[in-house]
C-alpha cells in the first residue's frame, strides 16, 4: 500500500469564499500514482471546510444566504466567542458544512457521482490557509 500527503495553498482574498479545488486534488492524485484506494481532504483551519455538491454558482449564493441565516457575521457581540475574535459565525458555518470528506479511487480516478465536485469553503478568510490531500491505496 502507498500513501501520499500534499498540504495545498490558498490566498483567500474575502472573508467568505468556496472554491472549486476538484483540479488541484485530480493533480495530487495523478501525482500520487495510486490507482485504487482512497483520497482524505480535509480543512486545516477551524473556520474553514472541505465538502462535495455542484460547481453551480446559484447554489453557491444558496449557501451563503442558508449559513448567514443560520449564523449571521453581524452584531458580533451575538456570540460569546468574540471577545479576542470576530469569527464565532464562522466556527459555526464550518460546523454545518463539515470538515473533510473521503472519495473513493477506482481506476486512477475520484469516483464522483454526477455533478460532484470537490469545495474548499472559507467563513473567516482574507489570509493564506491549507487544505490536507491524503491518498492511501495501490
């Protein structure tokens, strides 16, 4: 069995943004040479999350408007948190969005289902942050 470990760079430029990283984790697996097994990629920052839907920017606007329903940026004194930081909404957006996720390998390929594609979400950006891409397999 291989294993293969690649930390990915982003320059978020806004403090909210999701990003399509579907290429940059297909080039870690080329990369990797494993043709079956399994790919981990998961967020490195708390306020951050890595999740699978459609790269269709309608939904993308859904989300914001779904998280900042759920979890609005603004008063910060809403939350507890903030009294070093003004980032509670984001801790709890990446808690409904999730942290990682695991997509099979078959053949020397993610095997996604229709549509699915691979997002970074930043809630609390404006910096560089990372994503872990693990791939274990043959």
């Amino acid at each position: 069995m291989k294993s293969y470990r690649k930390e990915l760079w982003f320059d978020i430029e806004e403090r909210r943004e999701f990003i399509n990283i579907t290429p940059k984790v297909n080039d870690c697996l080329a990369e990797s040479g494993i043709k079956e097994g399994f790919c981990l990629v998961n967020a490195m920052h708390i306020t951050a999350s890595v999740f699978i839907n459609d790269d269709e920017s309608g939904l993308h606007q859904d989300f914001e408007k779904w998280l900042e329903g759920l979890a609005p940026e603004l008063p910060y004194s809403r939350y507890k948190h903030n009294t070093y930081e003004d980032n509670g909404d984001a801790h709890l957006k990446r808690t409904i969005m999730g942290r990682e996720v695991v997509v099979a390998i078959t053949d020397g390929k993610l095997d996604f289902g229709p549509w699915e594609q691979i997002f970074y979400g930043e809630f609390d950006g404006k910096r560089k942050k990372r994503v872990l891409v693990k791939i274990i397999g043959d």
